[in-house]
C-alpha cells in the first residue's frame, strides 16, 4: 500500500497516511478540524530492497559440460597424444 502526503490548505499542516489504492483522499484535518486537506504529489521513497542480499550465484552461468572437458584436455599437446602410442 502505498503512503500519501497531505496537506491542508487553511492551516498548512502535513501530514502522511498509508492507504489503499481504492481509498478516496482524506479530506478532514485532524489539527484545524476544517474539510481542506488536499493530497500533495511526492517523488516517492525510491528503490527499496527486502531480503537478505545478492550473492555471486544469484545470476551467474552454470558451466556447461563442454567447458569441463575442455579444462582436462587444456595441458595437453600434440606431442603429448603421440606418447600414448607403444612405439615397438
């Protein structure tokens, strides 16, 4: 729900008060008693987190298995593949 500013045009006290989005505007000021209370258009609060946090793994790639097997072949080279071979 979100919160509404309010001001009220005799007294100009302000005020801010957490409604519904289907509430009607409050009209009545609760410090000069008079039906002057006109809503006030604000910036908002902003970005608001809740939670416990980000961590690395939240939008990380998962390593696929081709990537794996290329890290075990990675030290390998061509001289070493020929080794494998029984020379008689």
């Amino acid at each position: 729900m979100p919160t509404y500013q309010y001001q009220c045009t005799k007294c100009g006290h302000t005020l801010e008060e957490l409604q519904s989005i289907s509430e009607p505007p409050l009209i009545h000021c609760p410090n000069c008693q008079t039906d002057s209370l006109v809503r006030i258009i604000g910036g908002g609060t902003g970005l608001i987190f809740k939670g416990s946090g980000f961590y690395l793994t939240d939008y990380k790639k998962s390593s696929s298995k081709g990537s794996e097997g290329g890290k075990k072949d990675k030290g390998k080279t061509s001289s070493d593949a020929g080794s494998d071979v029984k020379k008689e």
